[in-house]
C-alpha cells in the first residue's frame, strides 16, 4: 500500500520548511513508479501551503512545504490516481510555533 512518512506529517515550525516522502507501492509491496499523486491541504481558510511534489521516478515522490505562519491543526491529504486517499490520509499536523522574533516580541 501506498505510505507517507517523515517529519513533514508531525509537528513543523510554523513558517518553517517540513518534508516527507510518499512510497507509492502496488498490492504487492513492490515499488510503482510511472503514476501521480495529489498533496492539499485543509482547511483552506489558513495561511495557504506553497507545497511542491518531486517524483522520484522510483515510486517514490517527495513532498515539500512551507508551515503556515500561524501555529494550529492542519489535515494534508494525500490521494493517487482518480482521488483515493492513501493509507492514512488525511494526516493531522500540529504546525508549532515558531522561534521568537525579536522584530515581533515585546518585554514589559
């Protein structure tokens, strides 16, 4: 079955880059190069995630994005081929918030 793993679907920084890798696999387990994947995001009223897919050409495809700028609960789905979500999808990430800026914190 087709599988997503990496740190991209856990706790990101928020505006931070995060990345994980999708294996696409037949029923056999066997690595299935040559199809397509979609990657989005929910919900859509967040910060949208400038995600960028690179295939592999192994059956693998990596996946990139920017965390939005506000920490909170995204869902990236994840589908192959004709909209079927892969095992797992839609994933909960927690976007964490980011280092301190000093430009944006105050003291009193």
């Amino acid at each position: 079955a087709t599988r997503a793993e990496g740190v991209g679907l856990c706790k990101p920084p928020a505006g931070q880059v995060a990345r994980f890798v999708v294996r696409g696999r037949d029923r056999f387990n066997n690595p299935s190069p040559g199809g397509s994947i979609s990657v989005y995001q929910a919900p859509r009223n967040m910060t949208p995630m400038d995600l960028t897919v690179v295939d592999a050409g192994d059956g693998d495809y990596h996946v990139s994005y920017t965390a939005p700028p506000e920490s909170g609960r995204v869902a990236l789905s994840v589908a192959v081929e004709g909209g079927v979500h892969i095992y797992n999808s839609p994933f909960t990430v927690f976007v964490m918030p980011g280092p301190v800026d000093t430009n944006t914190s105050d003291c009193d």
